[in-house]
C-alpha cells in the first residue's frame, strides 16, 4: 500500500476565516543575502550598503533592505497560502518594525481575514494578515494581503462571501523609527543626494529615468532565493498550461526593482516604513525591461521628532516604457497598458533642522 506524505498546498476551499497559520522553515540571513540583494535589484541605498554609514545615525550596523526581510516574510507565507495562486492582488497596512541584521532568524505566522469566491466558481479571493518576526519576538514586518487561489474543485461549496475593510493608509504616529536612530551624523555626500524631506513638496513628479530589464533568470534566483515556491512563479512546464502560456514574473521583484531605480530622485529616502496600499496591474515576464515614476502624496512630521520625517510616495512602474510621460490611471479609471505596479508607501528621511 502507498501513502503520500506530499502536500498539495491550500486550494479555495481549504481556508476557513480565522484560520491561524503557522508558516514553516525559519530562516536566518546573512550578509551572503546582503550581497545577492545587491547582485538582483542593484539597489544603492547608503544605510544599507555601509556599516561605517549606518553607525554614524546611530545604527549598529547597516540594516538588510527593507525589500529583503519583505521578501523572506512573504515567501514563508506561500507554501501555504499561495502556492496555489492564479496571482497575488494587492497589500495594505504594511508596517516595518525593529530593522533586521545579519545573524537574524525570522519565523512568520498568519491568520485568515476573509474569503469571496469567484463568480466563475474555479478560484476565490483569499485575505490574511501576516507577522513575521525576530528571534526575541520582535515584530519586523506585519501586513495584509489578499492573493485569488484556485479551487480544487470548481463544483465544491464554499461559505458566504467575508470582504474585509483595510485602512485606507498608515498613519505617521503609526510608522516605527528605528531605536537609537540619530541623523545628525547623516551624510548627504555618501547617501547620494543634497534633496531631504522639507525640498519635497505634495504633487511633485519624479522620473526616476532608467530601466532595468528582468531577465528570466533574475526571478527565478529571486524565487529560490526566498523560498517562494508559488507554481505561476518557477515552474515553466505549468505556465504553458496558463493563459499567458509562461511563467509569471514574482511581483515582489518588480517591486524591488522600482524601489532601486527610486534612487535616482529619492536617495535620501533611507527606510521603506509602510505600505498603504499596492496592486500588481498587469503580469511581467523575464525579457520585460522596467521603468518607474513616483509622485509625493504627502509630506508628514513625526511625533517628537525634528531630525526626521515621513515621505509619502505613489510609486508607479511600466514595462517597456519610459516614464517621462507619467503612464498611470488615466480619467476613465484604467490603467495604462505598460503599467504593471502602483505603489503606495511611505519613506523614512532626514531633515534639514537636524
């Protein structure tokens, strides 16, 4: 007789709101991930890249990318809740606790908010909020997502549809500033741009001018790298099978990818503190090259402090499209054809009263 002892992952019908998911594989990073982080999305944020930087704002080393404890966070969650995906929809209330160093071991647990099944009756809309953390405990990422999962059985019963209200955004009293944070020992020379939070004013556009072109083996590093073991993402004898007849493009690379072009423009921009909101609006495909264009949303004071600010940002990226004429959502409430990101998030960066 034979038994498998292979799992399936989670299909529609297999979640239940309230469903609490502890999410397997620990994983402690390294500077070797430091280095590949680097080596995929080129990022040149000065906090991240330098030690001697990071202590010099009271730091005790540089922090990983923000990007990357994102990426480990939510490549933990899909073996059980997305390995299944037809694609990830959107994020909200995204909130970056204490900063993640070399040496840290993050474990990640999640519980279900809601679930609407498709009309179609093939797939259904899954939301959950999910906590990743330190080895003592401490909070380094909580968020929402909500990502449509096939069913495995389209003819199987499902309960009645649970939508649940996100927040619209994060508010700045709400954003954590790194402990022992000091900018007075900021340097805007090694950080690579004079532009700190009171030159940036509401409204104001920024192209951030270059591309980067997502190779086929960029996203599938990526995919590895961070334990994503979605199907749409790594697996191109199933992607034959889909309707885009390839595999996908993981969408937290695309986003990584405009967070290292947003240097150009917004350098000094030193900590992603949170994410409002954020939609995936069209797939991507290795070969597609990637611009991005940001515009300042709101300029925010943070409680007790003068030497900092928040910058709240809308970042867009297009493929194969340059952004100097802004691609976006246009007055009839569609998007561009070359858009495949909108990103709403919030900056940490000095001020000048520092």
């Amino acid at each position: 007789m034979s038994k498998s002892k292979t799992e399936a992952g989670n299909f529609f019908e297999d979640f239940r709101v309230g469903q609490e998911i502890r999410h397997a594989t620990p994983r402690t990073l390294t500077e070797a991930d430091a280095a590949l982080n680097v080596a995929l999305y080129g990022s040149r944020f000065a906090v991240n890249s330098s030690d001697e930087f990071a202590r010099r704002i009271g730091l005790p080393r540089a922090p990983l990318d923000d990007m990357l404890v994102f990426h480990v966070v939510i490549g933990k969650t899909v073996p059980d809740i997305s390995v299944n995906a037809v694609a990830n929809l959107g994020y909200a209330d995204f909130r970056w606790g204490v900063p993640v160093y070399p040496g840290d071991t993050l474990s990640v647990s999640s519980k279900v908010l809601g679930l609407r099944e498709n009309s179609n009756r093939a797939s259904g809309v899954v939301w959950v909020r999910s906590t990743g953390i330190n080895q003592r405990g401490e909070t380094v990422l909580d968020y929402v997502r909500w990502v449509m999962v096939h069913k495995r059985d389209p003819a199987a019963a499902v309960g009645a549809p649970v939508v649940p209200k996100t927040v619209a955004s994060v508010a700045p009293a709400d954003i954590a500033v790194p402990a022992g944070l000091a900018i007075e020992g900021y340097d805007d020379l090694a950080a690579g741009s004079p532009h700190r939070w009171e030159d940036y004013e509401v409204g104001e556009r920024i192209d951030h001018v270059s591309g980067i072109t997502l190779e086929d083996s960029d996203h599938m590093l990526s995919t590895r790298l961070y334990q994503n073991t979605a199907r749409v993402h790594f697996d191109a004898f199933a992607g034959k099978s889909t309707r885009f007849g390839r595999r996908l493009a993981y969408g937290g690379h695309v986003i990584s990818l405009a967070r290292a072009l947003s240097f150009n423009g917004l350098a000094n921009g030193f900590r992603v503190a949170a994410i409002n909101a954020g939609s995936h609006t069209a797939p991507t495909f290795g070969g597609d090259t990637i611009y991005a264009w940001s515009e300042v949303l709101e300029c925010a004071p943070l409680p007790g402090r003068s030497d900092v600010g928040a910058l709240r940002v809308r970042t867009i990226a297009a493929k194969d499209c340059p952004c100097d004429a802004w691609p976006g959502k246009g007055a009839d409430g569609k998007y561009h054809p070359a858009v495949v990101l909108d990103l709403d998030y919030w900056l940490l960066m000095p001020r000048h009263s520092a």
